[in-house]
C-alpha cells in the first residue's frame, strides 16, 4: 500500500520540505508517504478563484491513482483521534488498495474534489497553511504507522 500526498502548491519553504521529508522517511517499507505536488492554476486578474479551483480540481483528478481511495483534508470534514486513524489504515492495508491524501492550494479546494472524497478528514478545525498540512499529515501518518508496529513513538 503506497500512501500519495496530493497537495496543491510548489515552491515550499526549505522547513516544509524538510519536515515532510523527516517523517516520510520514516515510514515502514510496505508503507512508503511519497508525494506528488501539484502545480497551482495561474492567478491573474482576470478570472476568479472558482476558475482557479476548477483547474486544480482537474490537476487533482488526474493524479489520483486508479483505483485509490480518497482522502480530502478539509477544515469541514470529519475529526478523529491518531488511534482511529491507525485504525483505517489497518483496515485500508488489508484492503490493498493505494491512498491518495489531497491538500488544496492556497484558495482551498473545488466543490467537487470535496464531493469525490471517500473520507473528508479534518485535522483541526483551525484554517492551516497547506504547507503545515503536508508536514502535520506525515507526522500522523507515522504516528499511526508506529501505533501499528508497537513502536513506542507514541506515548498516552
């Protein structure tokens, strides 16, 4: 099972880079965090954040693997704990399938990425930056990963 970070946005500050980088390498072997960064649409003038959203929303679409389950990080979507989310990544390794976690860009996601999610995932009710999404997101996924292999990585 391969864990895709879709997220929306290039050009990231050297301490996203580094922080992302930090825990996906981390990761079990049969769990590798690779991510895939997204070029944002051209803003100009002249047209609107929905048609900016719409590009992007095309750009995500594209990338997602066949088959792949979908996560869309949302301020709106559902909350849970590290230990739930161990849990679903249990069930979706014994599922087999591929995970595609997508983060939108700096004027959020289009209607429709939201409406094409398996799983709409809140890590906080707080607006973050999308690019402390990409590091808060492999920092949990490792935390979960570590939970499953009884790595004392996370303390209660």
């Amino acid at each position: 099972m391969k864990l895709l970070v879709l997220a929306v946005g290039n050009r990231m500050p050297a301490w996203v880079t580094s922080g992302f980088e930090e825990y996906a390498k981390r990761m079990p072997r049969e769990m590798p965090v690779l991510l895939k960064e997204l070029k944002p649409a051209q803003r100009s003038r002249a047209a609107d954040a929905g048609r900016w959203l719409q590009d992007e929303a095309g750009r995500i679409s594209d990338a997602v693997p066949a088959g792949a389950l979908r996560v869309v990080l949302d301020e709106h979507g559902r909350s849970f704990p590290t230990r739930r989310l161990a849990g679903h990544l249990e069930r979706w390794r014994g599922d087999g399938r591929d995970i595609a976690f997508v983060i939108g860009g700096a004027d959020g996601l289009a209607p429709a990425v939201r409406e094409s999610a398996d799983l709409l995932w809140s890590l906080s009710p707080l607006t973050l930056p999308h690019g402390l999404v990409r590091v808060v997101l492999a920092e949990q996924l490792y935390r979960a990963a570590s939970l499953l292999a009884n790595h004392p990585y996370h303390r209660e």
